[in-house]
C-alpha cells in the first residue's frame, strides 16, 4: 500500500509550483530591473552630456519598460483565461444566459 502511495507522489509534477512561483516573481524583478537600467541610462546621458535634467529621460525610459514589462504580462494572463473560458466547464455565462431564456417575463405569476 505504502508502494502505491509513494508512486503517486513521484509522478506529480513537483517542478512546476517552482515555475509558476518563479513566473510571477519574475514581474516584479523586471519592474525593478527596468527601473534601474533606465536610472543607469539617464546616469549616463548627465555624465556624456553634463546637463542635469538628461538623468529623468533615462528615469522615463525605465518607467515606459517597466510600464510596458506589466502590458505584456496582462495580455498573455488575458490569452490564457480566453482559453480556460473556450473549456466547456467553465463555461458559467453560457449556462446562466441559457437558464434566464427559460424564464418568462411577459406573464404574470402570483
């Protein structure tokens, strides 16, 4: 019995929570990582150019990325519940709109 038990532990996948976890994670490291870069590039611009302003291009720059890092990981969760909506379990709306059709209005019922 104990053998069985054991064997059903070993196929569960046990590296993607990691992934997923990680997958997540990662969002938040790219904001900052941008962030910095953009810090880096505008460091770069005060030091080439030595006008003090040129630093906040480069802040912008880090906050467009940042900003744009967040668009791209909105659209692929949108994509993947578009699927997850496509599966007929989980098809709620098609249900409910279905129950409201059975219903009528026009009558009045005491």
């Amino acid at each position: 019995m104990a053998e069985v038990e054991n064997t059903e532990e070993e196929k569960k996948p046990r590296i993607k929570p990691i992934i997923e976890a990680a997958d997540h994670l990662s969002l938040g490291i790219s904001m900052v990582v941008a962030v910095i870069m953009g810090v880096g590039i505008g460091f770069l611009l005060k030091s080439i150019t030595g006008v003090g302003w040129t630093m906040f291009i480069g802040v912008f720059i880090g906050i467009a990325a940042a900003i744009l890092n967040v668009f791209k990981v909105y659209k692929k969760q949108k994509e993947g519940y578009e699927e997850l909506a496509k599966e007929p379990r989980y098809a709620i709306k098609k249900q409910l709109e279905d129950e409201d059709d059975d219903e009528d209005y026009n009558e009045k019922s005491y």
